[in-house]
C-alpha cells in the first residue's frame, strides 16, 4: 500500500525520509475539506508551509542549485492524499516562481525566491487567456516597448491565486516572430497601475481563481525573464517540471480514494457480507490498485528521468495523462462503493471527486497530452 514505493529505485535516501516527515507533518496539521474563507485558507496554508521548510523545494537554490523534481511529486502526492488546497498552495508557489527559478536574473532570484520559500510572498503563473489556453500561440495579451519598459495590455483568465497573489510571472505577446516566438515572459507586481482583478472566478473545486486584466501596466524591462521571444521557452521549461508534478497530485488524490474504498469494503455489510467479501467489489479494488501503480511508476519515471538531466517531454505528458484519467477512475469507483454516501457533501470520496475533475484540463488538457506523446513518437 502507501510507502512502498518508496523502495524503488527511483528513490534516494533523501527522498525516503523527505516523506516519512511530510507524513508526519500533514497528519498533525492538515485535515480534509475547506472553511468559508478560501483565500485566507490558502493564505494560511503557505505561511505554514513556508514555517515548516517545505516550500524550499518548490524553488531552485532553496535545496540545491537545482529543483529536485522527486522531491516536487513526493510533497504533492503526500499533500494531495491529505488535502487538495494543501496541495493547491505548494504548487502554485512552485509553478508562479518556477521561471524565475530556472531563468530568472540574480537579481530576479534575489528579490522573489525567499520569500516564496518563507511562504511570505504568493505566487502566480498567468499563461491562458480567455480565446487562447492550450493553444499558447494563439495569445493576444500585448507587451510593447516604451522607453526603459513595456506597456501591458490583454487579458488572462482562470489564473490560479488570482487576487491573492503578490506577484504574476505573465506572459505576453513582443511580436519579435510570428505565433509561439514572438512571446515574452515578465514578472508583474501585483497592485501596479494599470493592474486590476476582473472577475473572480468559483470552481467546483474551491480555490483562488481569476480573471487579470491589463491597461497600460508599465513594467520595467528589468522584469523580462530571459531574452525578448524567448516566452514560449520559458513557459514550456516551467511546465516540463511542473506538469509531472500535476500527475504526482493526482496519484495522491487516487492513493486516498483507494484507501476510503477498502475502509468502506471491510466495513460495509450488504446481502449478509461486507461489499470485501463480494467478487465484485473485489475486482473493482484490483483494477484500482492496478491503476494507482501504473500511475505511480510513470509518474516516478518522468521525475527521476528529469533529475538526470534527461529530457522529458513525452514521459511527462505521459505521466499527466494517465495519472490524471486514471485518478478520475479511482475516485468514482470509490464513490461507487460508498454508495448514497459518496455523494454527500462532506464525504471525504465526494471532496476528492471534485478535486480531481481539474487537474484533466490544467497544464495542459488530457488531449494536448496525447498530441505530445503522439507527435513525438512520429519525430
């Protein structure tokens, strides 16, 4: 069950003992299910994580000069097995200053990677826009010169920690190229002029969400991450770490949902058995652990696989996909087994099939996955 994995080769030492201490932490401090107050909760939620050290490894230079993709998956599976905002608030500071982490400045570095690993600054990645989401090329959000800066205007939208944010790592159109080349990545203080929230946006899934809008923002060209065109790269180099890290949430979501699925098979008595002791029930658990670890080892292959240096383009995409469409298995199977329960508000297999549903489109949609995978076999 839970832990084993952890005995594969995958795995460093580091990485064994990173989660028997994370275990030990979420089950002291993290419960399943949200307050009233979903903006507060994640606020809370990355101060504590900052406190408590595990927002060094979402950033490079906070436990190594590099980030440790491994170590990335084990907090977010952990996180994710014990509550999805916990793993909401860790990801977003990860992927909001991965760019900044693998292409920002000294400077750049300097000013946000701290205090993203102290929890004391949030983060954000605004990417998507209302007629372009995967489609990056399709972008419109503009970014022209002026003087020693750029004048922002556009919009995005379905931006996570969108209005809680402190700062935005937003890209925008240059127009050095045509399509994909022609786009810039810049850092955007939240609050600037020119800077508002458009929409607040509520999700089956509760968490801070919204709609950027921009007129006439005046950003430093100091604030470009890397070179002007070089956008779409750095948008692809952050997603490439994190969107495994995605499918590591996933199988957490799914390691949880097949353990309330056996709690409820040993426990629930129907036609003078419990549902463990009927065939079908049975079957329905096997096909679920088969999921969860077929899930696991290409989730693990792609994060070790990174962290030799090795690209990982199409084991990444392979890895989101079937994590998160198998996870979407597991959890209905387990909301199966509980009957009218897994259905009720409150129910820790209704809490997870909410939180999964997400994690199909983000980062990537489960179809942009397989024309990854696709396109690079036919290379």
């Amino acid at each position: 069950m839970h832990g084993t994995h952890l005995e594969w080769p995958f795995f460093e030492d580091r990485h064994r003992e990173l989660a028997a201490s994370l275990d030990a932490w979420c089950a002291e401090h993290l419960a399943q299910g949200h307050g009233d107050d979903i903006d507060a909760e994640c606020k809370a939620l990355v101060r504590a994580l900052g406190a408590a050290g595990w927002l060094r490894h979402a950033i490079a230079g906070g436990e190594g000069d590099s980030i440790d993709t491994r170590a990335i998956c084990i907090l977010r599976e952990t996180l994710a097995r014990y509550n999805g905002l916990a793993d909401f608030a860790f990801a977003m500071q990860g992927l909001g200053s991965g760019a900044i982490s693998l292409m920002g400045t000294p400077a750049q570095r300097e000013r946000y990677l701290p205090r993203v690993a102290r929890g004391e600054a949030l983060a954000a990645f605004a990417l998507s826009e209302p007629e372009a989401g995967s489609d990056v090329a399709a972008m419109q959000c503009s970014a022209t010169e002026d003087g020693d800066g750029y004048l922002l205007n556009g919009e995005k939208t379905w931006i996570s920690n969108g209005g809680i944010a402190d700062f935005y790592v937003l890209f925008a159109r240059t127009g050095e190229a045509p399509g994909s080349r022609g786009i810039s990545a810049f850092i955007v203080d939240a609050g600037l002029p020119g800077f508002e929230i458009a929409e607040r946006i509520d999700v089956i899934a509760p968490h801070p969400l919204a709609r950027l809008r921009f007129s006439n923002c005046r950003v430093p060209k100091s604030q470009m991450i890397g070179a002007p065109g070089e956008g779409f790269k750095v948008a692809m180099r952050t997603l490439d770490v994190f969107r495994t890290s995605v499918a590591a949430a996933a199988l957490g979501f799914a390691r949880r949902a097949l353990e309330e699925g056996l709690k409820q098979a040993k426990s629930r008595r129907m036609f003078g058995a419990t549902l463990a002791e009927l065939p079908l029930s049975q079957a329905k658990l096997a096909d679920m652990a088969c999921t969860v670890d077929s899930s696991a080892l290409l989730v693990y292959r792609a994060a070790w696989q990174r962290d030799q240096g090795r690209g990982v383009t199409r084991e990444a995409a392979m890895a989101k996909l079937m994590a998160t469409e198998g996870a979407q298995q597991v959890i209905d199977a387990a909301v199966q087994l509980h009957g009218g329960r897994g259905v009720r508000s409150g129910e820790i297999v209704e809490s997870l099939y909410r939180e999964i549903r997400a994690l199909r489109i983000y980062e990537g949609a489960s179809e942009v996955q397989q024309l990854i995978i696709g396109r690079d076999l036919l290379k």
